[in-house]
C-alpha cells in the first residue's frame, strides 16, 4: 500500500484554473507614477518672470553705465561718491527715471551681506531693471 502525501489546507488543485488577476504591480506602477507626478508638477507650473528686450536697438542708444559700489566696510558709492543709506533710494529713482542707463553693482567679497541685501531690495524698490554685477569673473576663471 502507497502511502499518500497529505496536501495542505491552502493548496489549490492543479485541474483548477486560476481565475483572479494579481493586482500588485498595478498598484506598485500606479504608485510610483503618482509620486513621480507629485513631484515634477509643481516644477513644470514654477515660471520666473524675465524683461526679455524687444526688438533691434538704434546704435545710437548708447546706454550710460552707473557704478553701485558695496566695499568691504559696507559703505556704498555711485559713480565714485560716497552715498548714504537715506540717499539712495532718490539716486536710484533718478537714475531709472532718466534716459536708457545701466546700474552695476561691484561688491567686496567680505561685504556683509544684509547689507548686500538691504542695498538690493532698494535697486528692487526704485524699479531698476537693468542692472548687472560685476566682479564675478574670478568665480568663472576659478570653476574651469
């Protein structure tokens, strides 16, 4: 007499088809294209708002270029005079209230920098919108 192998309570029988649907990468692909969507919208709506320059200027619009200087001490210079905090802002109005003119700003590398803030949220306040820094090219020369 054969001695028959007792099958478990759990096991299904071979004749059986198996009738369900295994829903568990669904579920995991589902999740991961979730998430990767969570992320990369936010991304995709973020704009910056840029003045781009519409159309050809005439050669002869020669901009006239301003001096901002921020020094070590955090004392600020236009154009090569001493300036105040307080006088400033009425500088800087001038300045973009006039013809076309460009504003550089030159800080020192050791200028402390809530000073470096205070002096750019008044370049911001006055409207100035073209402006540029200069003294940034050691930092170029440096990462190449």
């Amino acid at each position: 007499m054969s001695k028959r192998r007792p099958i478990p309570a759990f096991a299904v029988p071979n004749e059986a088809p198996m009738s369900e649907l295994n829903t568990t990468p669904l579920i995991d692909v589902m999740r991961v294209l979730l998430i990767m969507f969570i992320i990369t919208i936010p991304i995709s709506t973020h704009s910056v708002p840029v003045d781009l320059p519409q159309g050809k200027t005439r050669p002869s619009d020669k901009p006239i270029v301003h001096m901002l200087v921020l020094d070590q001490a955090g004392r600020i210079s236009l154009d090569g005079a001493a300036l105040s905090q307080a006088e400033l802002p009425a500088r800087l109005a001038a300045i973009q209230a006039g013809p076309v003119s460009d504003l550089l700003l030159r800080t020192h590398g050791e200028a402390p920098y809530e000073r470096f803030d205070e002096v750019m949220a008044e370049v911001k306040r006055a409207g100035v919108t073209r402006l540029g820094m200069v003294g940034n090219e050691q930092f170029v020369r440096e990462l190449n």
